[in-house]
C-alpha cells in the first residue's frame, strides 16, 4: 500500500516539473525524427565468405583478391550456400559470394558466368557497400583474365532490409538512447535533487524500506521508457514506413531489461553523489562510453580489437544486437537470448549493487 502512495507522489512531481513532461514529449519525436536523416558513415571491414563451385585458377584467384581488400575481412570458404547462409543469419558473415560451376570454362568460351551475390543488409549501408566492393572486384578479376573491357553478370540480391535503407538500421538505436535518457538520466537526477533540496532526509526517517523506496522511485520511469518506445515505434511507422519485423513483445522485453540495467546504474551514481552536477557529468561520460561502444553509429567489426573486447561489457551493445535481430530480421527468442541472458544478469548486479549501495537513515 505504501508503494502504491509513494509512486503516486512520484508522479505528481513529474507532472508539476515545468521541465520534465515536455522532454517526455518532444525529445523522442525530435530524435526520431532528424537524426535518421544525418547520418551517414563509410564502412569497412566486410566479413565476406566465398563459395567456390568451380574450384579453377580463376575463382582461387577471385579468392586471393578479395583477402587483400582493404575493405574486407576473409572469413575462409564455405563448401555451400546452405552453410555460407547459416554463418549469415549468426552475424559472422556479411557478404557471400557463390562462383558458379564452370565459371572459368565459360569465361574462356566467351560467355559471361554469373556470379551471385547475398549481402546481409540489417544494416542497409553495410550491405550496399559490400555488395558494391565486391562487384568491382569480381568484375576486375574477370578483365584481368580475358584482357578484355567487359563487366561480370552478377545476381545481387539483398536480405532482410530490402531497400538497404539506413534509417532502418539506425532506429533501433535511437530507441537504446531514448531509454539510456529516460531510465538513467531522469531518475540519477530525481534523487540527487531530493538530496539537494533535503526531502530525502524525511523519507529517510520514516519506515518505508530501501526497496519501496527504490521501486517508487525507478517504476515510472520504467513507464516512461516504455511509453517512449511505443512512441518511437508509432513515430517510424508514420513517417517512414518502417514497422518492425519480429514479435514486439520481444522488443519490450529487450527494453525492460535495458531500463532495469541503465534505472539501476542512474541509482548508484544518485547514491555516490551530492549534488546535481556531479550526477549529471558522470551520467554524462558513461552514456557517450555506451554509444560510441554499442555499434550504434559505426559497426562494431570496424572498431580496433581492444574496442571490440570492450564492448562485450557495454549493455548498450547487446541491447542493439538484439533489438536489430527482431526489428530488422524478423528473429525470434532463439536468435537473441545470448544477448537477454547478458542483459538479464547485467540487471541482477547492477540493481543489487544499487540497493547495497543506498544507505537509509534508521
């Protein structure tokens, strides 16, 4: 009962801040709505794999050009496209060419073999870029050969995102910062503020535990965040006509978690902090941490190997893997509870360490 009345009086203040309703409102329709449009990034390091049905000094050629690409990362041969395919759907490939049986006889004979090739476009750019390097590099190969001006006969198609449209990749993460805001930022903020104007020291003196109070102060910003999502999702629906692939309510849980981890981490910084700026410049620091390690902007495969080791800690990584998966590729539970299982115990340490850390005056 008491929880109820505490949450009550939360959002009471939430709704009497002259501030803090309106940034509900006009943050993610203003996110949602220009930075898709301004971002626009070169992309390297293309995992690529080659299926080699021909097995000639051509396509072993083909093979050696493609491994000293700067542009590429040479993930080996795969024996079928079945197989290529599976490495694909697990994000260890993003680009396969198949090189089609005959291919150096037919090139001899004056013929133009097709080459096909799948490009992973979940993230739009990323796939039209790889599909574009390596038609140039296919068609170089071929004129080296024949010493001949011609082009290659190449079969492109494009998986998941069909359009290659970047927006479509980017707007997952927008929403992983939308809730970063909503679940870290807000409540670090709240709580210091109590600290400041010195409210906290008569919540202090009363009987409501360390978890009502925590609780009261963490569940409506969970709200929050999910109400943010919903709009988000409206917003890209709307305006671009993009609605997600996969089951929603995966989606949700995937925020949950994230509002859990990131609410938990805006406590502890609330909890080791006096005042206001303080809260506000160390939230600040770990979320730039967050979004420049997440893949959110650049892939995570372009990134130095140290950077990509740290991003493993990073839940903001995970969060994004994820939420692409099942708002791109349509996955299911089983394509992401590798990274639900991280996410969920990201949230289990952070909130004990939340509440641990909370001292309450008896």
């Amino acid at each position: 009962m008491r929880l109820r009345y505490l949450i009550q009086k939360e959002f009471i203040q939430i709704r009497r801040n002259a501030f803090l309703p309106r940034m509900i409102v006009i943050f993610p329709i203003a996110l949602i709505c220009i930075a898709p449009w301004i971002t626009n990034m070169e992309v390297k390091n293309i995992n690529v794999c080659l299926v080699d049905n021909d097995h000639s000094q051509t396509s072993a050629q083909l093979a050696h050009r493609i491994e000293q690409s700067n542009y590429f990362i040479f993930k080996g041969m795969a024996s079928s496209y079945t197989e290529a395919h599976r490495q694909l759907e697990k994000n260890d490939v993003d680009v396969i060419a198949v090189v089609p049986l005959h291919y150096e006889r037919d090139l001899m004979n004056g013929r133009q073999p097709e080459v096909y090739i799948a490009a992973n476009s979940v993230n739009g750019t990323k796939g039209m870029m790889g599909s574009t390097y390596l038609s140039q590099i296919v068609t170089q190969n071929l004129q080296e050969r024949t010493h001949q001006n011609i082009s290659a006969n190449l079969n492109v198609k494009t998986l998941y995102n069909k359009m290659q449209d970047y927006k479509v990749f980017m707007i997952p993460g927008l929403m992983a910062i939308l809730l970063v805001l909503m679940c870290g930022f807000m409540p670090a903020l709240n709580i210091v503020g109590e600290k400041e104007a010195g409210t906290i020291e008569q919540i202090n003196v009363t009987p409501v535990s360390k978890w009502e109070f925590i609780l009261a102060k963490l569940i409506p910003y969970w709200i929050i965040g999910l109400f943010v999502l919903t709009v988000c999702m409206l917003l890209s629906w709307l305006i671009y006509d993009i609605t997600p692939t996969g089951n929603v309510l995966l989606i949700y849980l995937d925020a949950m978690l994230l509002a859990l981890i990131m609410s938990g981490l805006g406590l502890i910084i609330s909890n080791y902090s006096d005042q206001m700026m303080q809260a506000m410049l160390v939230m600040w620091f770990i979320m730039v941490c967050f979004i420049l390690l997440s893949g959110l902007f650049t892939p995570v495969q372009s990134m130095p190997q140290w950077a990509q080791t740290l991003t493993l800690i990073n839940p903001m990584r995970h969060f994004i893997d994820a939420m692409r998966t099942v708002f791109v590729r349509g996955g299911v539970f089983m394509s992401i509870w590798p990274q639900i299982l991280t996410l969920a115990v990201f949230a289990i340490i952070i909130n004990t360490w939340a509440v641990i850390s909370y001292k309450k005056n008896s």
